[in-house]
C-alpha cells in the first residue's frame, strides 16, 4: 500500500537525524515563466445548489499580500458560469463566502440528485471552460470506532475508524470530509481523502481505517511560528468530548482521479524520492486547473463520550 | 544484414583455422603464494607476435610449431617469469607467480603494460583489487563500486542513490556478476556501500561496450567479479576494524593443495554505537539501521584437470522502525542471496569447460504492525514482499585451437520467479487482501559463439553472436484496466505453463582492433542485444523499493545498439597510457512508471505493468582516459563528456527531456604516492555536471490548500557535484606473519556542500502581507574523516 513511501519517509527522517540537518543552505532557482491557468473549484452536493470557485494561478516564487490575493480571485461579472441538467440551464449568481476565495458562484434552480448529470460551462476573459459530474447513490455509514493514540493526564486523544457497506458492484469511489468542533461550515478534506473499494472487494464492509480531523495544513493565510505549532496530537487527533460530522460521499471515476492524483500531488511535493505527480483536472477547453465534482453526500454527526464511544447525534 | 556480415565473419576466421602439425602449452597460471589463478595472466613468445591470455580460471593454451621458445609470462604486480621451452609434443605447464615486492619500483612488466594496446576489446577495464584498497574511501569503506565510477564513461548515480549509470543506461542495464551468478541489488544504505566486500574478491573486470558473446541480458554493461578461491597453502586472517563497520576474512586448506575455504564477513554497528547518544523518548531509540553480509568459497581439485567451486553471498540491510505511541512497529530487510556450483574440465590442452549452477534471490519486505487495542476492528498487519529470484544453469567452452583463435561458445538457461508486489493485510479480523499473490515466472535461455581471430600481427578481430529467447509462462492473469486505469474491466487467465509471452533475439558483436604503430591502437566496436527484464522505479533516485519486472504481453524487450570507435596510445615505454573512446547508443523499449503511479496502486486485481508507460533513448559521448600505471605515482585523469536523452510518448507531451543519467561533463582525478615503505598517500577528485530534476513551476488553491504545478520533466538542473577525498596508509608492521596498517581518509576535504535535493518552504503569511516561497539545497555529507585498522595474519 503506502508502505515504501513510509519507508521512504523514515529512510529520510533516519538520514536527516544522523546527517542531513547541518547541510542545508538557501539557494536561488531560476524557474521559467508561468502559463496563466484558470483553477476550477466546482461542486454539487446531494440536495444542494451547484457552488463554484474561481481563481488564476500564481507563478511558484510569487510574493503575496492580502492584494495580490485579491487580485488572484475571479469573482462577480468576471465570468460567467452556467450549470445544465436535464434541459435546464442556471447561471449562477456571484455570492459571498465565508471560506476562501469568499467570493465565488451559487445556483439557485436546481440541487443536486442521484443519477443526474450535470454540464458545467465557464465564459472568463473570452475563454471557454467545460466539465460534467454525476452524482451517484448514497452508502450509509455503519459504525465508527474510536482508537487511542495516547494517554495523557489530562485527555485522551485518538483517531477513528469509519466502516460503511461495500456495495456489490465493482468501481466504487468515496470521499471522506469532515466538519469538526474547530471547522465549522464546509465539509473538509482530512489527510487522505478518497478512497476505493478495491481492497476490500470481497468483504461487506469497507473502512477507512484512519480518520483524523481536517488537513489544516498549510501556512498560506495564517502561518503559525514553528514554536507555535500545535502538537501533531492535538492537531490530527480527536478527544472526548468532541463533535463531529462526518460526510461520506460517492464518487464519479473521474472525480476520484482529480482527489487521488491531488492527494498524491501533496504526497511527492518536495519529496526527492518520488517522481512528482500532477493533477488531473476534469476540465476541458482552455487550459485550467481544478475539478467539476458531484457528491453522493451522506452526512452524519457523532459524539465522543467519557466511555471513548463514538455516539450518533440525532438532530 | 548485420547479422549476415557478423556470420560470414565467423565462417571466415573458422575456415582459416589451421589444423597443420603444431603442439600445445597449456596449463594454469597462479598466485605462488595462494595458489589463486591470476585471470587475464599474459603468456608470450618473445620476440614474436604470439601470446595468450589466461582465462576466468586462470588457464592458458598456445599451440605452436615444434621448436625452441623463449616464453615471458607476466601479470601486473607479480615477476615476470622467464622460461625455454623445447616444444616438440604437448606441454602442461603451471606457472606460480611471485609478489612483486616492491610495487612501485620500475618493474619489467612489458608483457602486460600493452595490453590496452593489443587487446581487441574496447570499453573494458581492469582495476588491480589493489588499487581500491589504496585509493581514500568513504568513511574508510573500500569499495569497488564506487572505484569504477571513477572511469570515464561510469557515472555515479550519486549520493543517496544505488546503482551506477553506463554511458547513458540505467542502473537495470548492468549486468552485475560474482562468480558468474547475477546479483540484483548491489548497494548497501542506499548506495553508500556496495555489497562487495574487497577482501573476499580476487579480481574485476567492467565492459562498458563491445560485451563478448558470452555475455547476455543487459544491454548497457557486464561488471564480472571473482571471488577469492582460498589460500591452498596457509591458513591466513584479515580484516579491518573501521568506524562504522568492520570485516574479517579468513582462509586457508581444507586440504592442503587440493582443496581450500574462505570465509568472509562484514557487519556495520552504527545502530549500536548511535543507541546511547540518542534520547529515550526519541522515535530512533527503538529502531535502527544495519547491513551485513557473508561471503563463503570452497573448492576442491579433484585432479590437475578437474575442479569444483562452491561459492556463496547473503547480504541484508535491515532497518527497523518502533514509535513508542500507538504500538506501531515496522520492519524493513532487504538484501541478496546467491548460491552457486562450478565445475571446471580441462578436456584437453586447447578445450576448456566450465559448467555452472546458480540460485540467486533478491528480496525487499516491509512489514507494519499496529496492535490492537482490543476493540474490534482495531489492529493492521500488513506484508509486502517484492523480489526476483532465478534458478541458472550454464555450459561454457574454450576452445583454443591456435594461437591465432581463442573461441568461446555454450549455453545458458534461467528460469525466473519475479514477485513485482506480493501483499497480505488484516485490519482486526477483516482480511484486507483478496488476491495478491502475483508470481510471475520465465524461461529464459541463450546459446552464443565468439572468436577473438588474430588475422595478423596489426589486425585482431572478433566476432559473436548470441541467440537468446524468452518465454512467461503461466500461472498468470493479465487485468485489464478501463481508459483512466483505475477499474478493473476484464481479465484473462493463463494456466500453469500456458505462454503468455515470447520473445527473441539474435545479438551480433564485434570488434575490431588495428595496430597504427608502436604503442597505438585503433579499435572499432559494435552490439546489440536484448534485455528481458526491467527494473521500473516510481522515484527520481535509484533504490531498493524499485521493482524487477519481467517482458510481458505489454511489456518489450529493451533494446540496445551500440558503436563505438577508440584510440589507444601509450607513452615512455608504457608506462602511460591514453585513450580516447566515442560512442553512440540507442535504446529502445524502456519503462517509466506513469505520472503519479504509487507503490502498491497493483497490489489486488491488477498488474504492476498496467500502470508503465513506454519510450526510447539515445546517448552519445567522448570518453578520455589518460593512466600512470607505474612508478612511486600511479593513478589517473578520465573525462567524459556526454548527452543523454529520453522520449516518452506520455511525458511532456512526447516531447524529448534529458534522463536523470545526463550528465554532460564528469571528471575523475586518483593519484597514490608512495612515500616509503612505510607511507603512501592518495587523492581523489571528482567533478560532475548537477544532475537534472522536476521542479513546480506554478501553484493555484484546492480547498485553500496550495497545490503545485510542474514544469517539463528534467528541465531544471542542479549545481555540479565536486569533492576531493585525501588518504594516507600508515604501514605499521610487515613481518611474515603479521601485518596491520592504519588507514586516513578524509572524505569531502573542503566540505562541499554538494547538492543532494532541493526543496520549498513558505515563510510569511498573506494576512501580514509578507508570504514568500524560499529554496533550499539539502546536501548529503560534509567533511567526514574516518580511521580504519587494517590486519592480516
């Protein structure tokens, strides 16, 4: 599975201990200049209004401050975007976020359901985008359990293992994301965010053995002094008393393209012993970055009590 | 038409065979000391233009009119022995050779200091066992891998990497040899030591081009290596105690002149000495890392003409991994094991045959263990093994009919076992694994003929060819993956023994050699040949964790052309020579994993071949080589400067990129000076072009996550690699009986910080309006000084 890459890893920590940590020095590198790209960020969910986000890319040594940010954003007339189902076409309106970008775009026609297609078409700066997504059945998710990682005076944290039934056919995609006591609104995506059935494909169950909070992961708005970093624990890991709402969602094959090969993007980013991996954007036209999704988003809230029990929430 | 031109070759330097009346001396040259047989000894008719060389096994044959010869028989480092012979029926004649005391004075050695210049083979190089315990070595180590990436046209692979790189081929495109068995995996530590310990090996030999016909399957070069047979007369210990690791060889009769043993081990004791600096909550205090390996010789003489070899090598690198949280524990051995039967006939004084069995097996295995807290559904086990093993018989003839032709012909068979990825897993009571198990097997067999015809006293010509064939066979199921290569859509079973594939191959050789005048040579040399298993590798560097991996109905053979043309010259009555060598390669049918395959992506219902994509390369170089071989100063200058390219139809959009192995210029500088008996210094220098890499070139945001873009492959290139390595040998005692020596060696003298990778971090926040993207170069070793106590007794 990910064995060698942790071998890999541990190879680099066990080099990097004994030899590596006086040896590095800052250099200049001279990269070629950037091709400008759209970044797509579309979605739909299950019983919800298509939302899109749109933002250009940035050359990899680029300097940024809350204006150049800004400037990064396509937002209200700058395109327009127009999401077709079943003959009925929504162009969708310009809307306020309260995630990054902020700004971005909202159906108002239709919501996502099982078995409907769904054609994406962006018009931005006289260049055309297009994309379709397909929102496939809903799985339940069975039981989740609560393992300890360590045990501390004060509290004890863990991560969790969801299981939910495998169904019969073959080529079943999932994505996992998260909202916790400390994300709230979007659904995010943790460590690793899709998974497939094909492991499991004889048993009735799959599981997705390590569920640990949101990828908080990089420093890009709000970097944090190392000094300050919270503690691997506290950050991936869960503890009593904690509330979390778990989607899990069905995935289109080439949705689960776009998660896998991003997740393995971050995977060999920087990593000298892994080829780098690119990401395969499902949009068409010109060039762009990015993905058109639809979930088949089975949402569910649960409670860690004092008897480490993962507890549904009926709300 | 090449192939036709190589066999009418063949035809005409059999037809002028002569069968006239002539007589034969034959027999064996050896060490007088040990008995060993010294390979590539020259024997030679003074004053006349006839000679020979000895073989593998030391044996020589020269068949010559009846009549009074004044014969010299020489090889580097020993005397040279100088003997009448009246030759008026067949002789048998051993030769034991003696230690040159004194090395580095002016020994006559005249037989053996042309022999770059007569020899018809081009691109092939020896270094004297000698030499790589003089020259400096990291961490006190000598090491004969890293000796030969120090001639031109040999690249390193680099620090941190396994492997070396020939003339722009893959480390999968050497053909690694001991004792005639393959070894797959010849690094230790990711490629900071070989698996070759220099004190159980007698004698190496590296064709970097223009590999004779008894050689098959890789297409770029042979690196053959014999180990030491064991002293038949004493019984005799040496070792060394060095920083990091220490080795004893001991040998000697089992019975007198008739049979003897060597015994050879080393062992690294990093992980025990690091243990107490290391804190008691740090991750390391559980785990570690170590190699070891065995080396074991027996040989038996059952008469002057028949002998029997058993030679072994098991070698392990083991690191283990134990986080005092979760119960989480990994381990990770990896290593060779090799067995291997020769049995040597001398049929008659101008036939030799050596028959060999050989069962050698590569294996790397990750083992992860999670406990279980109790609960259901808690608790991972998880086995991944991967690995290649082979069951080799070979027959091999030399017949040397006349001095004028040494002809060797035989056959090979190999039947393979790969297992490109092998996995079981539990997660609690749930088995995570349905089918796994992917075994692939192989025949693969060969039969070859070569001459080496000495048309006159200028012009030496030979001539090969060698007809190889490769069946997989089932037990096999080939997957068959929808357009995005992530379902399985159909599949189709092989049974047991049924052909899933089968290829063919007829690889003509030749070389041609041109005496120009006294001391120079020209030399044309041209290959091609085929290679029936790759070794495909999801990194930029070269290690362990890559997969062997056999042709298959979607996966070709390599292929590999090469020319090249060189002129050899030597200077003040040998004791410099020079060359100049240039090539042209072409390969075809080489693999790369697609763009963000992972490990393990094949393990169930799939094929580890589903996820290679497909493409050709060429390389086209100069090599210079200029060598002081003799004197109180030895050493050499080798140069090499080189283009190496590739073309992937689904990597930059078929665009052609340069291959991790272009490298355009490389520069190797030894020199060891001996000051007295007692002292001797060296130097190493090496300066190498900065390898290539991939770097991101742009980013936009996924779920406010920063997320690189990447530029074209290859298309950004490091700062150049150099160093300098200093050593000196303090010879402490040399009495009969007991030797020992002390060894300095000061690795990366002026503490270049030599690029290893390179990586990004990010500093600042957009929020406080200072966000920047920062590079830095990780570089592998700074200076390192090292001690090593040598001994022998």
């Amino acid at each position: 599975m990910k064995s060698k890459t942790i071998f890999i890893i541990l190879i680099i920590f066990t080099i990097s201990e004994l030899i590596i940590l006086s040896c590095e020095k800052d250099i200049t590198v001279d990269l070629p200049k950037t091709e400008e790209k759209l970044n797509v960020q579309a979605s739909i969910d299950l019983n919800e209004y298509p939302i899109v986000f749109l933002t250009k890319n940035m050359s990899y040594f680029d300097k940024a401050d809350t204006a150049f940010v800004k400037n990064l954003i396509v937002s209200g007339n700058q395109a327009v975007v127009v999401v077709s189902c079943n003959g009925i076409a929504d162009t969708l309106s310009p809307h306020k976020f309260p995630v990054w970008p902020f700004d971005g775009y909202i159906g108002s026609k239709f919501k996502g359901a099982i078995g409907n297609y769904y054609d994406l078409k962006i018009n931005y700066d006289n260049k055309e985008y297009y994309a379709t997504t397909t929102i496939r059945d809903t799985i339940g998710i069975d039981s989740v359990k609560f393992n300890i990682v360590s045990i501390r005076d004060t509290f004890q944290t863990g991560y969790l293992t969801l299981f939910w039934r495998n169904p019969s056919t073959n080529g079943n995609y999932f994505a996992i994301r998260l909202k916790s006591t400390y994300q709230n609104w979007f659904f995010r995506p943790m460590m690793v965010n899709v998974i497939d059935d094909k492991l499991i494909d004889n048993s009735p169950f799959v599981s997705c053995p390590f569920v640990t909070k949101s990828y908080a992961r990089n420093s890009f708005f709000s970097r944090q002094d190392e000094e300050d970093t919270l503690h691997f624990e506290q950050e991936f890991l869960f503890k009593i008393g904690d509330t979390i709402s778990i989607q899990l969602s069905t995935l289109d094959e080439i949705s689960y393209l776009f998660w896998s090969s991003w997740e393995r993007n971050k995977m060999t980013d920087g990593n000298p012993f892994m080829n780098p991996a690119s990401v395969k954007s499902n949009i068409k036209g010109a060039p762009a970055n990015g993905a058109w999704i639809g979930y088949g988003a089975f949402i569910k809230s649960f409670f860690i009590n004092n008897e480490l029990k993962v507890v549904p929430i009926d709300y | 038409m090449k192939t036709k031109l190589i066999l009418i070759i063949l035809f005409l330097s059999f037809a002028t065979i002569s069968f006239s009346q002539k007589y034969t001396l034959s027999g064996y040259i050896k060490d007088a000391d040990t008995k060993e047989e010294l390979q590539g000894a020259s024997i030679i008719v003074k004053d006349k233009a006839l000679g020979a060389s000895a073989n593998n096994y030391g044996f020589y044959s020269l068949s010559l009119s009846a009549g009074k010869y004044e014969i010299v028989v020489s090889f580097l480092g020993y005397k040279n022995k100088n003997i009448t012979i009246d030759l008026n029926k067949n002789i048998t004649l051993n030769f034991e050779m003696e230690m040159d005391a004194v090395m580095a004075s002016e020994v006559e050695i005249t037989a053996d200091r042309d022999k770059n210049i007569e020899d018809s083979r081009m691109s092939v190089t020896r270094i004297p066992i000698e030499t790589v315990k003089t020259l400096p070595a990291f961490m006190g180590e000598a090491d004969i891998m890293k000796t030969i990436q120090l001639l031109p046209g040999i690249q390193a692979a680099g620090e941190g990497n396994s492997g070396f790189y020939v003339r722009g081929g893959g480390p999968d495109q050497n053909l690694i040899l001991l004792d005639e068995a393959t070894i797959y995996n010849a690094s230790h530590l990711l490629g900071f030591f070989s698996v070759f310990n220099t004190d159980a090996i007698r004698d190496m030999e590296i064709y970097k081009g223009g590999m004779p016909a008894q050689y098959g399957g890789r297409i770029s070069s042979v690196l053959d290596m014999s180990m030491k047979n064991g002293n038949m007369k004493k019984f005799e210990a040496e070792g060394g105690i060095g920083t990091i690791s220490s080795r004893l060889t001991v040998q000697g009769p089992i019975i007198k002149d008739k049979a003897s043993f060597l015994v050879s081990a080393r062992r690294t004791y990093i992980d025990l000495l690091i243990k107490p600096f290391v804190k008691k909550e740090s991750l390391l205090r559980s785990s570690g890392y170590y190699f070891y390996d065995l080396n074991l010789k027996l040989n038996y003489k059952f008469s002057e003409k028949d002998r029997l070899y058993i030679s072994g090598y098991y070698g392990k690198d083991v690191f283990n991994f134990k986080a005092n949280v979760a119960g989480f524990e990994m381990g990770i051995p990896w290593g060779n094991a090799m067995i291997n039967v020769r049995y040597n006939r001398l049929i008659s004084s101008k036939f030799f045959s050596n028959t060999t069995f050989v069962f050698s097996d590569y294996k790397f295995q990750t083992s992860v263990k999670l406990k279980s807290d109790g609960n259901i559904g808690t608790g991972l086990e998880f086995i991944q093994d991967s690995g290649i093993r082979d069951l080799n018989g070979k027959q091999d003839f030399t017949w040397i009919p006349s001095p004028k032709h040494t002809v060797k012909f035989g056959l090979n068979y190999t039947y393979h076992i790969f297992s490109p990825n092998s996995v079981s897993a539990s997660l609690g009571e749930m088995n995570l694994t349905s089918d796994n198990k992917k075994h692939q097997f192989a025949h693969e067999g060969a039969i070859y003929i070569g001459d080496d015809y000495k048309i006159n006293e200028r012009i030496t010509l030979y001539g090969g060819l060698r007809f190889a064939i490769f069946s997989q066979r089932g037990p096999f199921t080939r997957y068959i993956k929808d357009e995005n290569y992530l379902t399985t859509i159909d599949s189709i079973v092989y049974d047991k023994h049924k052909s899933v594939a089968n290829y063919y191959a007829l690889e003509p050789r030749a070389s041609l050699k041109i005496n120009l005048w006294k001391s120079a040579s020209f030399k044309a040399s041209f290959m091609q040949n085929k290679q029936f298993i790759h070794l495909a590798s999801l990194s930029a560097s070269t290690l362990p964790t890559d997969l062997w991996v056999p042709c298959s109905d979607i996966v070709k053979p390599q292929i590999g052309r090469q020319y090249a043309i060189g002129l050899f010259q030597n200077f003040l009555d040998d004791k410099i020579e020079t060359s100049i060598e240039a090539y042209y390669k072409k390969l075809y049918n080489l693999i790369e994993y697609a763009d963000g395959a992972m490990p393990g992506d094949e393990i169930t219902k799939d094929n580890a071949d589903n996820y290679f994509i497909f493409g050709d390369g060429y390389s086209y170089g100069l090599e210079f080589f200029i060598k002081k071989r003799a004197g109180r100063f030895t050493g050499w200058i080798g140069y090499t400067l080189s283009w190496t390219n590739r073309t992937f139809q689904d990597i930059n959009n078929g665009e052609e990129f340069p291959a991790k192995y272009d490298r355009r210029h490389d520069i190797s500088v030894t020199g060891t000076y001996t000051i007295s008996e007692k002292w001797s210094v060296s130097a190493i220098f090496v300066y190498a072009t900065g390898n290539v890499t991939t770097l991101p070139i742009a980013r936009y945001m996924v779920d406010g996550e920063l997320t690189s873009e990447y530029g074209k492959r290859n298309s950004f290139r490091m700062d150049a690699y150099h160093r300098l390595d200093l050593s000196a040998t303090w010879t402490i005692t040399t009495k009969k009986k007991w030797e020992s020596s002390l060894n300095f060696s000061i690795y990366n003298v002026y503490n270049r910080k030599n690029p290893y990778f390179i990586y990004f971090y990010n500093e600042g926040n957009v929020s406080n309006g200072n966000f920047e993207t920062k590079a830095k170069q990780v570089s592998l070793f700074p200076i390192l000084p090292s001690i090593t106590w040598n001994f022998k007794f």
